[in-house]
C-alpha cells in the first residue's frame, strides 16, 4: 500500500511508497481504510525532532476512514463502520482515567513506541501510535470512534485533532466566560478553532495575533473581532483593555517566547491557556514575585482539556447548529503525492488545515 514516510528526524520531506504494509493486527485492533487526513502542526513538529518520535515514521494523526476488519474480542464496530482517528484513547483504567481526566490518559502513548507499518527494509513507526499518512493502518479498538453518515471524512479528521484541541482550550480549560475579552496567539487550525471556541462562549472582544496576514483575515471570519500582528499587540491590548491586560491569552504556538509574551498580556487574576504543544528543552520562565502578586491562572491544555468522547459530539453538534465552521477551515486539498508541497504551505502560513484525500 501506498504512505508518506520519513526516514530520519530532522528530514523536511517526506519519501511516498508502495511497499509498506500494515501491521499488527489481531486480537483487540482494527484495521481502517484512511479515506481523508488533516495536517497538524504536530506532524511538523515531530518531523523536525521537537516532539519524540521513533523513525522512520509515517506521519499523521488527524485522520478519517472505513473500519476494514475487527480483530477478536473487539465490540461496537464492524466492517464498514465509519469511523475518526484517536490518536489518545482513554484505557478507563488507569488513575487519570478514573478520575474523569481521560486527556491524561497514557495507555495511548505507549503504542508510540510499537511500530505498526513494515517495509522490506524494517519496520516503521506510526506517529503518536497511529500514522494515517497512508491508506491503510492497524490501530487499537479504542482509536476508532464511530461518526454518523451526514459527517463528512474530512470534517470528521479535523475533529479528530485540531478543532477539538481548539474548541476545548476555550470550553473545557479556560471555560471563558460571556462578555470577557480573550487573545490568540497563533491562528493556524488549533487557533482559528480556539477563536470559534471562544466565539461560542460569548467572549465580547477576540484579538487574534499572528504574523501571517492570511490567517489574521482567516481569523475575522471565523469570529475574531480584530486580528492584529505580533509588533500591534501591545497597542491592541492598550485599545481593548485600557492596559489593563485581556481575561483570557491563548497561547497557540507551543514556544516559551510567545508563551511570556501570553504572560505579559493577561490581566492580573485573568486566564492564560497553553494549547501549543512545544520542544522539553525550551522553558518558560515566571519569577516567583510576579507569579504570586499577579495571580495569574496558568492552565495547559492537552487535547482539549476534557473528555475527547464527549468533545467530539459536542464538535459535531456545534457543527450541524451552524455554530461552527469546519468547511472553510480546509483551505487546501492534495492527494498523497502533494503532501511536501501541503507541507511547505504549512510551514509558511499559506494554509489553515490542508485535507490529504486517499
């Protein structure tokens, strides 16, 4: 079968072959046709060795498809099912699982470290345990999660990853409130999706900061009130909040500088949400006097910060009401042979979230 591999950490390209081959199958697993995938930033970052991640590895992890096979003992799902990509399913069990914080769950990451493709050369990792860069993949029972029919695949990937990030950082995490002021820093698909969170809550002023000039117009369409570059930020926040800082910083960009510029710009005992994810070796910094006088809130939020279950069904509703907007958010479609040029439009701001359809 046919997937885009890298071969080695650090490559900015990735190889498209047709000899890998799926494994792993059995008891437990399903095997899936991937029918569309989204490119996060994620796939980039672990590219580039900002994440961990085994190589050669197939990248992807937002994707979308057709259950071909169930292995023994799996129950609710049968061939044909259409499903969406997990790429962090709860095990029920373990501590964080029992005390309802199943987006801390880390029975997923441990297939990270499993390889689920092989090709004559050796085996290939699948990224975060799953991979959907290719037309076919073996993942855990729990990673496939049944979408009704009147949801389309691609619709379906991007809630498999960044819509729900972004609408969960600002329900879930923050829990912004009606009528507050909020900023977001980074506005690709994660933020474009926190902005469409915060829109939902009833946020009254929604700044978006980012350098590229697309996504800021991208941004007031998708409900930001004004967009502004990194160099206008500070008069933004003078105009909006009278200097006195926004309710709400999100920071979407996973980077300790843009993360103190978030510090900066969020009011004394206002919110600051992490939602991008970023490299172990790169620290934040907050000295001790600032962080107690200020009491500022300093929440991460990982995978939309509550239940993926429920925020998928809450994503789909959001969607069919028409308070949200996922179409337009795919701003971009290949086959799996563009994937370096989608890569490429993802690197340099051109695309909010590009569908690869297999």
């Amino acid at each position: 079968m046919r997937a885009a591999v890298l071969h080695e950490i650090g490559q900015d390209k990735l190889e498209v072959l047709d000899d890998v081959e799926a494994v792993g199958f059995g008891p437990g697993k399903v095997r899936l046709r991937i029918r569309a995938t989204g490119l996060c930033h994620s796939d980039v970052s672990a590219m580039s060795g900002v994440l961990p991640q085994p190589a050669p590895f197939i990248p992807g992890h937002e994707g979308a498809g057709e259950v071909m096979d169930v292995g023994d003992g799996v129950t609710g799902l049968s061939a044909g099912d259409r499903v969406l990509v997990c790429w962090l399913p709860a095990c029920g069990a373990c501590p964080s699982c029992r005390r309802g914080q199943t987006q801390l769950c880390l029975a997923g990451f441990m297939n990270a470290g499993t390889p689920n493709f092989k090709r004559p050369g050796g085996d290939v990792f699948g990224f975060a345990g799953t991979g959907t860069f290719t037309e076919e993949v073996v993942v855990g029972a729990g990673c496939a999660v049944p979408i009704p029919d009147d949801v389309p695949f691609e619709i379906a990937a991007l809630i498999g990853c960044g819509v729900t990030t972004g609408l969960g950082a600002a329900i879930n995490t923050a829990k912004v409130e009606a009528g507050s002021s909020v900023a977001v820093i980074g506005c690709g698909g994660v933020g474009i999706s926190t902005i469409q969170g915060a829109r939902v809550q009833g946020a009254a002023q929604i700044v978006a900061v980012d350098p590229v000039a697309s996504r800021r117009e991208a941004a007031l369409r998708f409900g930001a009130t004004e967009a502004v570059s990194p160099d206008e930020f500070a008069d933004a926040k003078q105009r909006v909040t009278a200097g006195e800082g926004f309710d709400y910083v999100f920071e979407v960009v996973g980077k300790s500088a843009t993360a103190r510029t978030a510090y900066e710009n969020t009011r004394r005992g206002g919110t600051l949400c992490i939602v991008g994810a970023g490299a172990m070796d790169d620290n934040f910094q907050v000295n001790m006097f600032e962080l107690f006088f200020d009491e500022k809130r300093i929440l991460p939020s990982m995978y939309g910060g509550g239940d993926v279950l429920r925020s998928y069904e809450r994503a789909i509703a959001l969607w069919r009401a028409g308070r949200i907007d996922l179409e337009s958010m795919i701003t971009h479609r290949v086959r799996l042979d563009g994937i370096n040029d989608a890569l490429d439009q993802m690197r340099t701001g051109e695309s909010l979230r590009t569908c690869v359809e297999l």
